[in-house]
C-alpha cells in the first residue's frame, strides 16, 4: 500500500508541499518559492542557508515534528559545526534531508527577502508629561558634624531642588550611591519614577554629573508582526522604529492555535513565552543601534498586544482564553519593572501594560481607542483592527461598545493557495480589464505595473512569489466586478470559453494572476475563505450598530499594518465594512502603536485609557443568536440584505442575483433588509 510523501510546513511563510524521503530540506524550500539564501551552492561551506526544525504536535496543521524526522548532521554539516559552530537548535538545510513530517522555521536573521514589516511610527505630537524624570542635584558633601548618609543628603537636595516630599530608592542604587556622587563631584542626575499622583516617587536610576538622556521603547506584539519605537522621554521624538515577524507564528497562525499548542505541550506556554520576549530584546537591540542609544539609557516601556499575546509575553498560561467564559487573568493595566518579564534595560527600567477591554480585546484595541478616540467624537465612528482576530469598537461620546470577530489568517496570506505575507516579490495591487478578465498588478518592491514599461527587467529582481492581503481583497473584489464571481462568491466556470484565466479546478474553477516560476491561482476555496473572514468581521460590525441603534457609521477607521494598505473601496465591495461616506473611510496606520507611544510619554493618558476602558460595553458574540444570521447575510458580496448607496455611487455594482439595486444602491428584495 502507497504512504503518502512527508509534509513539510515552512515557517513564518506557511508555505507547505510533500516530499520523498531523502530529499534535501534546502530543495524544498525552494521547489515551494520559500526564500532560503546559500552562496556556497550547497556545499555547507557559507552557512547562510540555516534553518531551525520545530519539534512538538501542531494540531492546526495536523503535523507531529519529531526529532527523528530531520537527518542526523552528515560529515559536511558537521565539519562545518567543529569549524564555526551552528546556534543551538540550528541546521543547514543543503545538508540536512527529510526523513518525516516536519514544521520548519526559517530564522529571520537568515533572510535577506524578508517580510515588510509596515508599523512605522506616525507623526503625530504628543504633549510631555512621562512617569519618568530627569533631576540634576548639587549634593552637600559629608560633614563630621552631620552624621546623615550620603543616600539621605541626596534625597534632602532633591527634596529641596525638586519639591519631592516622599522618596523611596530601588535597592539596586544604595550600594553604588557613594561611588556615583564621589564621581560626579557632588553632583548627580536622578531618574525619579512616579507614574500616579498618588504613588511615592522612587529613584530608579542616578547617574554621577549631569545627564540627559532618558529614553523609552513603545511597543505592539501582534500576533503576526511586532513593532517597537524608541522615543526620547525629553522631547516625545522617537529615533528609530523597527519591526519583526512574531516568531510565535510557527507555533501556530492564529490565536487559538497557539492556545491549543500551550494546552498539548508540557512546556508550550514557556516556549512561546521565550520566542516572543526574544524577539522583543532583538527588536531593543536593533532600535537602539539604530538610535544611537546605550540600552542602559531606556527607563519605561509600554507594551500593548491581544489578550492572548499580552498573557504570553508576561508569562501567563492563555488557557483560559481558549473556551467561555473567556477569562482575562488580568484586565487592568500592569505595572512592574522590565527585569521582571525577561526585558533587561535599564536596571531600574518600569513596565506599563495597557488595560484589556475584554477576553479577545485586548490591550491593542485599548491602544487604538486611545490613538483614535471613538469615545470622544460628535458621530459614530467604527474602529477596526484588521487581523486574525478583528477586534471592533463602534461608539461616540455617548456611548461605545466593542468585540472581536475571529476572522482567521487569510488576509494575511495563510490559507490561501498562492498566499503569503508582504515581502518584496508579492503581489500588492489587482485590477481586472472587464471586457478581456485580463489582468494586472504591481508587486512589492518594483515599481511599474505589470503592463507598464521595465516591469519584467524590474521584478526580475524580486521575482513573483505569491499575493499578500492587500491583493487578496483586491483579486476577490475584481473577480466579483467584472462577473468572475457570483454574489455568493461562486467562479463562474462558463468564462472559460471566453478567457483562458479561468481554468477548471477539480469540480471547481480558479483564476489565473500569473503564469510563471511561481503559478498564481486564485481558487474557489480562496475565495470561501475570504468570504468566511470578512463575513466574521461585517457581523461583528453590524451586531455592534444593532447595540448602537444605526443603520449606518459616518466614519469608518482602519488600523493595524494590513489596514494601513487597504483600499477603502474595495473593503466596501468586499463587504468588510459597512456602506459610508468613501472620504470619511481612512487607514491610521499603527493605531495601536500610536496609543502605545500616547502612554509612554504622556501619563495622563495612562489615566484617559484606564477610565474608558471601563466605560465601554463589551459585546460577546458567541452569545448573541442574530450572530449567525448576520454571518450568513454577510457571505455575500458585499451583502445579501444590507443597502450600499456610498458605495453604489463610486462603483457600478454588478446586478444582484433575482433583485435589482435602485439608483441608491438599495435592494428591493422582499423581507430584505429588517424592520425597526
């Protein structure tokens, strides 16, 4: 009886394929378009092409990765081991073969295509007012006939200087104090930490002279990608801003996987623990290159993430998110210092960790809120935060509720057949002639559009490697305008007499992007799993105005990297959103980071989020029966029931299906839309 071939799943990619036994790991990398660098041609001689297996059972992908899977290290990798050395958990994949399935993570610090990762800061100004001071003192030298310790002198000359009635000092600085201010001549800059008016004020740091440099690290750990800034305490300007993919990702795409792997695996919550504070250290290092800034000089951090990320990165087991009640293990802010969660900075360095509005909204959705302030304007804003799991605020002055929709990883290029994440060589833009299904498009890092002049020297460069989440809402919304897909998102496989794009699949149709290395279909099966994603996503939204009251938002607000590069009409014609006003439609970048970097630099704002966090309703849609039928209306384009006149104004609709749309865009179909 024939076994089928191992499966192998590279990391963070999710590229997959199966391949025979044998066969070296390095070869199927590249036979699946997953970019591992080797200049020595597979000699083991450069050890650029290093790749490290991942060992355990990924439920999601219904792979157990044993150790016994990979080849035991042959003379050449060997060799290259006694010579150089390889990282613990290292191999190189030119000598290391497939023995069995296999989940493989591809290190970033050994790809040089790696993932765009597009959370810069913004360029907003922020008033000053950081937990964290900077006090110069001139200090009284010791005196016979004043018998006070040279800690206590320090605390008078701030005392007297600075109006700090009650001083407390972290334990680390008492033994070096004498040594600092015999430094300094006397003379010393405190690092005074009081983040409430109500708290006592602690020296946390001192420095012998004059000092003046006090930074801070703002920081959003999402589920796919982790963006930091580094910003002066001083003046609010943030002197580098990086980003990295979350390694967690080969634990697990989405949230719940990542849960299920800590729930199977004795040491799955300290794995992921470990994987995502290294990568926050990485991403400390790399700002603080950047920046020109001795990590020494870093005195707050600010970390915001989703429930689950927020438990992981401070150590706590997510299991109780897994199921109802969905319980937070904490949901207010919290404070401590960074040596406490594995984040050496300065020795005396404080953590702030935004408050959770709910089981799966966390303190990113907070983040955002604060940025973006639905709570505080005149119309109803809509908030969305486009990930695996959308986290969704709907509100005004008067009132704001909020949820989360687990709309999965397919916007982000899981799940989709020629899918992946936004790196040079992925397909970003998508537009289909009408009359000819023709396509063209425009690829991450290379300029023209494919029909335009230089587009095949350039993209040589990068080549064409698949269609990230920006092209996938794009493609889909194409399809559905030029009639390639029904309103229930079936390809219409009777094209094919009129194009050659669209090819049969099985029982099913695909479209064709691209013909090239890399073969670029969008699938029937793609397309289902956009519609199931955005169909999440509008019910959570249209459950949040049915708590509200209104049959329409006036703004809508897209936040998170992927919302930063969608465009807000083809949201619309996807049905992500609902029908408004396309100028009030707008993408905020990294709110979520933006409202991180709002609380470090400013305290009052700490105390802004903290109070609205607990004014706003939080709705569980797995409690609410209309859910499911709001799901269901919603898996059409853009939606079965619900009117788009905005929309209808800025883009010819295709006549829907047994109804037709009046000139406002609305349906007249019977029992269509539900009365108030």
């Amino acid at each position: 009886m024939m076994t089928q071939d191992p499966l192998i799943l590279f990391m963070p990619s999710g590229k997959r394929g199966r391949f025979p036994v044998g066969t070296p790991v390095l070869d199927a990398a590249r036979a699946l378009g997953v970019y591992v660098e080797s200049v020595c041609g597979g000699r083991a001689t450069c050890g650029r092409c290093q790749i490290a297996p991942q060992h355990g059972h990924f439920a999601k992908h219904g792979i157990e990765s044993k150790p016994d899977n990979i080849s035991v290290r042959g003379p050449k990798e060997q060799r290259y081991v006694d010579v150089r050395g390889l990282p613990e958990g290292r191999r190189l994949s030119c000598s290391a073969t497939i023995q069995g399935d296999l989940v493989i993570d591809v290190p970033q610090d050994s790809v040089v295509n790696a993932q765009v990762i597009r959370k810069a800061a913004g360029d907003r100004v922020i008033e000053r007012n950081p937990a964290t001071h900077l006090c110069y003192v001139e200090v009284e030298e010791p005196d016979m006939h004043k018998p006070l310790g040279d800690l206590d002198r320090l605390k008078a000359a701030l005392q007297r200087d600075w109006g700090y009635e009650r001083l407390e000092t972290d334990f680390h600085i008492v033994p070096r104090v004498q040594s600092i201010l015999r430094a300094g001549g006397w003379t010393a800059t405190a690092a005074i930490h009081r983040d409430e008016e109500s708290d006592t004020a602690r020296i946390v740091a001192l420095w012998p002279g004059l000092h003046n440099e006090a930074w801070g690290i703002a920081c959003d750990i999402g589920s796919t990608t982790i963006a930091m800034h580094l910003v002066s305490l001083l003046s609010g300007r943030v002197a580098a801003s990086a980003g990295t993919s979350n390694p967690q990702i080969r634990f697990g795409e989405d949230l719940m996987s990542r849960v299920s792997y800590v729930m199977m695996n004795p040491d799955g919550r300290e794995g992921l623990t470990a994987a995502v504070r290294e990568a926050v250290n990485g991403l400390v290092d790399k700002v603080c290159a950047e920046g020109g800034v001795a990590r020494d000089h870093i005195l707050e951090a600010v970390f915001v993430g989703n429930p689950v990320m927020h438990h992981l990165f401070l150590g706590i087991d997510p299991t109780e998110l897994g199921g109802a009640p969905f319980a937070l293990a904490v949901s207010g802010a919290v404070k401590a210092r960074t040596a406490e969660i594995g984040v050496p900075l300065n020795e005396g360095a404080r953590l702030y960790v935004l408050p959770c509005i709910a089981g799966h909204v966390g303190a990113d959705a907070a983040a955002a809120t604060l940025s973006e302030g639905p709570d505080r304007q005149d119309d109803m804003m809509l908030l969305v935060d486009v990930g695996t799991n959308a986290e969704i605020v709907l509100g005004n002055a008067s009132r704001t509720v909020a949820c989360s929709s687990p709309t999965g990883p397919a916007f982000e290029g899981a799940e989709i057949s020629s899918g992946q994440r936004a790196a040079p060589g992925a397909i970003e833009r998508v537009r289909i002639d009408p009359a000819t299904l023709e396509p063209r498009f425009r690829v991450i890092g290379v300029d023209p559009w494919s029909d335009e002049p230089g587009f095949a020297e350039a993209a040589q460069k990068t080549g064409i490697t698949g269609i990230c989440g920006s092209a996938i809402i794009e493609v889909v919304a194409e399809m559905y305008l030029t009639g390639i897909i029904s309103e229930d998102g079936v390809v219409d496989g009777s094209l094919a007499a009129q194009s050659p794009r669209i090819e049969a699949n099985g029982r099913t149709f695909a479209y064709l992007l691209h013909e090239g290395a890399q073969r670029i279909t969008v699938t029937q099966n793609d397309v289902r799993a956009i519609q199931l994603a955005k169909a999440a996503l509008y019910a959570g939204v249209k459950l949040l105005m049915e708590k509200q009251g209104v049959d329409h938002v006036d703004e809508v607000r897209f936040a998170g990297a992927f919302g930063s590069f969608i465009d807000p009409k083809y949201a619309m014609v996807l049905g992500l959103i609902p029908d408004c006003d396309l100028s009030r439609v707008k993408a905020v970048g990294n709110a979520a980071g933006m409202g991180a970097r709002m609380a470090l630099i400013n305290r009052n704002h700490r105390r802004e989020i903290e109070a609205t966090v607990r004014r706003i309703e939080k709705i569980e849609t797995a409690l609410e029966p209309h859910f499911q039928q709001l799901f269901v209306h919603a898996m059409a384009f853009p939606n079965k029931v619900d009117a788009f006149p905005n929309l209808a104004a800025a883009v010819t609709l295709p006549a829907r299906k047994g109804l037709e749309l009046s000139a406002d865009g609305s349906s007249n179909r019977r029992g269509g839309r539900r009365g108030r």
